[in-house]
C-alpha cells in the first residue's frame, strides 16, 4: 500500500530546493577540482616535458576515478582530437 505525504506546497518545494543548491554546489566543486587537476598536470609537465600535459591530466583522472576507494570504479580513455 503506498502513503501520501501531506506536505504543505512550501515545505515540498524547500525540500526540493535544497536538494537542487546541492547539486549546484557539488558542480561548482567538482568544476573546481577539474580545473586544479588541470593546473597540476600543467605544473607536472613544466617541471618534465617527456610525457604530454594531457597524458598527466588523464593519468591523475584515472587514479580518481578508478580507485579502490570509489563504490563505482570507472575507466576512462583520452579522445584524440
């Protein structure tokens, strides 16, 4: 048997709201993020120019993303644009 909940329109809408601001905010972080990735591979391949800038960013991003510590393990691959 399904329940309704009898929440008034404001009270559904703050909910929902707040859900919303964190997703905003979680974008804003993880766009951050990226681009300190970014700048590291930058900083990385100044200081060693054997291996292409993209090559440290993807190798960093890989080791995010395809870590033991994630619950959803990810691989990723680099375009060649």
């Amino acid at each position: 048997m399904k329940r309704r909940l009898n929440l008034p329109f404001h009270e559904i809408a703050r909910v929902l709201g707040s859900r919303v601001f964190g997703l905003k905010t979680f974008e804003v972080d993880l766009e951050r993020v990226l681009q300190r990735l970014e700048q590291l591979a930058q900083d990385e391949w100044k200081a060693d120019k054997s291996v292409d800038v993209r090559e440290y960013y993807v190798r960093r991003l890989m080791v995010a993303l395809g870590g033991q510590k994630r619950l959803f393990s990810v691989e990723i691959q680099e375009s060649k644009k």
